[in-house]
C-alpha cells in the first residue's frame, strides 16, 4: 500500500542501523549499490561546465523554444530572441548547481554525528 514509504520504514526500523550514524548508513547503502560512499562525491569544475552546457543546447534545442526563431519577421530578431534564450538557460542550468551544493551541505550539517534513531525524520 505505501510502497517506498514501507521500504523506508523497513531500513529505519533494521536492527543493524540503530546506534549509527545516519551518515554511517548512506555510506554503506552506497556502497552496498556499488556506488563511492555518499560523503566522497566532488565532481571537477570542468565536468559541471559541460554539463551545463549540454543542458542549454538540449534545452535550446526543444520545439517550443526552436519555433519562436520561425516566428519573428527578421533575422536579427530571431538572433536576438536566441541570445536571451541561452542567457536564461544559462542562468537556470548554473544556478541548479549552487542550489545541490547548498542542500546537501546543510543535510550533512544537519546530519553530521547525529545517531541514526534521532535523525529528523
């Protein structure tokens, strides 16, 4: 009935992550995947340059966005419209990032040394 929400419970109520650190436990979940653990992610800058920039040319390239350049009466117009377009893009795409590094660092903070059973729910 509550699908997810049950297998939640099911990891919150395990014997083996009571006493531990909620931290300690999204590690060993990582790696139990096959993943790095979970507080060793860092990515270089360069990767998250292109992904951003393939997010605006993916993001440019959709219809909605690829027919407003066939709707305006000149050439320049539709090089114009294109402009801020990718500067919005841009904008969005680069800001997700920031906000990423900002919840998990405030999750870490909120998490860190903090036993599993009295984590915030």
């Amino acid at each position: 009935m509550g699908g997810i929400r049950d297998s939640h419970r099911g990891l919150l109520n395990d014997p083996s992550t009571q006493g531990k650190y909620l931290l300690d436990v999204l590690n060993g979940l990582h790696k139990d995947l096959g993943f790095v653990a979970y507080t060793t992610g860092q990515r270089p800058m360069i990767d998250v340059f292109f992904i951003t920039f393939s997010l605006m040319i993916g993001t440019a390239g959709l219809p909605h966005i690829l027919i407003r350049f066939f709707t305006v009466p000149k050439m320049r117009d539709a090089r114009f419209s294109a402009g801020w377009a990718l500067i919005f893009i841009a904008l969005l795409y680069t800001t997700a990032p920031a906000v990423a590094v900002f919840a998990r660092t405030n999750f870490i903070k909120t998490v860190n040394n903090v036993e599993y059973v009295n984590a915030p729910s």
